[in-house]
C-alpha cells in the first residue's frame, strides 16, 4: 500500500498533540514534517510544543521547522484561556533534543513540494498563515499540492471568543481568504462536524488503560475539556484530529460539496466562513464541508492508534 505523503502545519494547542500522535501512528501515511504555526499561542511555544510531543513519541526523526511570527495583516491572537500559558497545559512533556529545521516553515514546505515525486496533501490545523504565504511565494508549486485539509471555520457558527467565526480562519482571515480562492482541493473540517467528534468525559479511562499515549490523551482531554464540562458538554471535541481521521478513513465523515468565501469586512463577523450550503447562488463548489461523523468509529481508530505505540508497531519512516 502507497502511503500518502503529508505536510502537518500546527499550532499546539492539546487537539494539534492529539492530530500528530494520530498520524505518526497510520501505517496509511507518510509524515514528511511538521511546521508550526502562530495561532493558539506564539511561534516560539507552538513549535516547542510540536517538537516535544514528536520527543515523547520517541520521533526525533521528524523534521519540524518555525512558521510566521504573527498573521499577515492582523495583530497576534492567541488562545491561552483555552489551551493555558504553554499552550499545551497539563501533562508534562518532554524537553525536546532533536533539532529543528534551519529553513523556514514556508521553505521547507516548498522543498519537499519541489522535490516529491507526488503530489502532497497539506493538513493545517492552525491559522493558514504559513500554506497562504507558501501559495504567495512559489505558485508553481500549487499544482504539486493534491488537496488541503485543514481544520477551521464553520457553516453554522463560530467560536473565536470575539465575534461569530471560526477561531482558526479569524486569526488569519486574510491568509484564509489566499487559500480558499487558490483553486487548491480543500477538505474543510470545521465546527460543524468537530465540535461532535468527542472523546466522552466518561471514556477517558479507556485510554489510560492503553498506556503513556492513551494517558496522554486523556491527560490533554482533562485540560482541555475543563471549559467543556463546565458549561454542560457531554465530552472534549478533538477538532484538529478530525483531518488525520478523515485520511485514514474517510467513511467516517459526511461531507458536502459547496462554495465558501471568507468575510473580510464585517465587524464582528470577520473571519466567518460564509457557505452558500444549498447551491442557490449558482456559484461552483470550492471546498468539500464535513458535516458530521461517526464518532464512535473516531474512538475507536484514536484508540487502536494509542495500542500501535504500546506495541512498538506505528511505523511512520
């Protein structure tokens, strides 16, 4: 079996932790890096946060290389309310010993676009800081990109904590906007279909009894999910991890093709994703939306993927 060859640009954030240990588990995939983007917290944490979860995983082998310091036009917006100061609060992590990449997130991307033999597809789970700035920078490269597959915005609503959007896209609305008209594939999982992939409050302890990645899993669901459970929520949505699963197994998603353009002007809906979800503008589709998922099915593939690294079987090189 050809595995796909995979970009991962992420801003950890506890569900970026939880995307990387999902798709460095898949016998189905080929993680040729990871970058870092400025989104949940700044550049400089995010991309220790990467580099220290691929050190607890025992993958020093990944390269990892540093996106943008700060969106394009817009001033720095992080999330620490939700994912604390580190940006990946909770458990202790390892420091990281491998070293990073001396290039650039957006050259690295495009070194292995340059070189690879096969189109690649790009899974951001962060602000489109970074894939926009790539996009900008080496448009010849475009058509060596098979799809994107982010995660970010939503057709119903958002929850930036400022405003209606989508807190990804409302970071960097205008790389949103580079990426969304660049005729790439885009696969988008946003609010709609992630704030329902959840792992339980009450099946945390099945992943503690896989072992140190399944705790750790539960011990970043019990930081993360604290906001969750107080106001009434019945699990952790696991957002970033939505775009590994959906590789891995796409049944387990519904989607639906529709256009979708970013809002660059409004006051306090800038950043929203606006889809014309019924097809009445006459507009040709530009995005595939998820619009739900069998969420059992999602815990059992994060599940079997905690398993593979008790029994030293995810092999990713």
């Amino acid at each position: 079996m050809k595995k796909i060859p995979v970009l991962m640009d992420c801003d950890p954030g506890h569900d970026d932790a939880m995307a990387i240990i999902l798709a460095l588990s898949s016998e189905k995939l080929n993680v040729l890096g990871i970058t870092s983007a400025c989104g949940n917290q700044t550049i400089e944490k995010t991309t220790k946060n990467a580099r220290s979860v691929c050190e607890f995983l025992g993958r020093r082998d990944i390269p990892i290389a540093q996106g943008r310091k700060a969106p394009l036009l817009t001033p720095i917006y992080t999330a620490g309310i939700a994912h604390g100061d580190s940006g990946i609060d909770g458990p202790e992590l390892p420091e990281p010993v491998a070293p990073m990449q001396e290039m650039s997130a957006v050259e690295f991307m495009a070194q292995q676009l340059e070189k690879s033999d096969t189109p690649i597809v790009i899974v951001p789970t962060g602000p489109l800081t970074n894939v926009a700035t790539l996009i900008l920078c080496y448009p010849h490269l475009i058509e060596k990109i098979d799809k994107i597959v982010l995660m970010g915005g939503s057709i119903v609503s958002g929850c930036s904590g400022r405003g209606a959007s989508e807190f990804n896209i409302m970071v960097d609305p205008y790389a949103a906007d580079i990426v969304y008209t660049s005729g790439i594939p885009i696969v988008m999982m946003g609010l709609d279909v992630t704030n329902y992939t959840t792992i339980g409050f009450d099946e945390k302890e099945k992943f503690r009894e896989t072992g140190q990645v399944g705790t750790l899993i539960a011990d970043f669901a019990d930081f993360f999910g604290r906001g969750f459970e107080m106001i009434g929520w019945c699990g952790v949505p696991v957002h970033d991890a939505c775009t590994i699963a959906y590789l891995i197994d796409p049944t387990i998603f519904e989607l639906k093709e529709m256009h979708v353009e970013i809002d660059l002007t409004g006051e306090f809906t800038m950043g929203s994703t606006v889809a014309d979800c019924h097809g009445v503008e006459g507009k040709e589709p530009n995005v595939s939306v998820g619009i739900s998922s069998d969420r059992d099915r999602f815990i059992e593939l994060m599940l079997d993927a905690c398993k593979k690294y008790e029994k030293g079987e995810e092999k990713n090189v």
